[in-house]
C-alpha cells in the first residue's frame, strides 16, 4: 500500500508529461495542417491567375485578330491564299493550316 502511495506522483508527473506532449504534438500538427491548406490556396490562386492571364491574352489576340480581317490588304491576299505582314505585303503562302 505504501507502495502505491509513492508511485502515485510519479505516474501523475508521467501523465502530465504525456498530456503536454500530445497538446505540443497537436499543436503541430495544426500548423502543418494550416500551412498546407494555405500553399494550397496560394496555388489555387496562382493558377486562377495564369488562367485569367491566358484568357486575356486569347481576348487580346481576337481583337487584333478581328480588326486586321477588314483590312482589304489582308481580305485580297486572303483570298489569293498569300501571307501579308503587318503593312498587308504579300510575303509568301501562309503555312498554318487555318488559312483557306
């Protein structure tokens, strides 16, 4: 009996000492888990980024796209089936596979 009276602070200080490791190790692991949904959201947000980027640039490329299809330079080499630059001079068959 004696015995069990000795031993009893010591198993308390056990306990204790197991009770304020799971909470540090809690503790952690709710940081980790923090970080991680954070570089998550950090990479959700640089490709929400990219995409809105390539979707501008796609916008932009249509508009230049449709204001050079009036030009009349580039409407008759067109239609003769030639490339023309930017100034609509004929610089050769156009290669891409678009063109008619």
């Amino acid at each position: 009996d004696a015995s069990y009276e000795e031993s009893k602070p010591i198993a308390d200080k056990v306990k204790e000492m197991q009770r304020v490791a799971a909470e540090r190790r809690q503790r952690l692991e709710a940081a980790q888990a923090s970080q991680q949904k954070a570089a998550l959201e950090e990479r959700r947000r640089e490709a929400r980024a990219e995409l809105a980027k390539q979707e501008q640039e796609r916008a932009e490329k249509a508009l230049r796209e449709s204001r050079i299809a009036h030009e009349p330079y580039y409407v008759l080499a067109k239609r003769q089936g030639w490339f023309t630059d930017f100034l609509g001079i004929k610089r050769g068959r156009c290669k891409c596979s678009k063109c008619d």
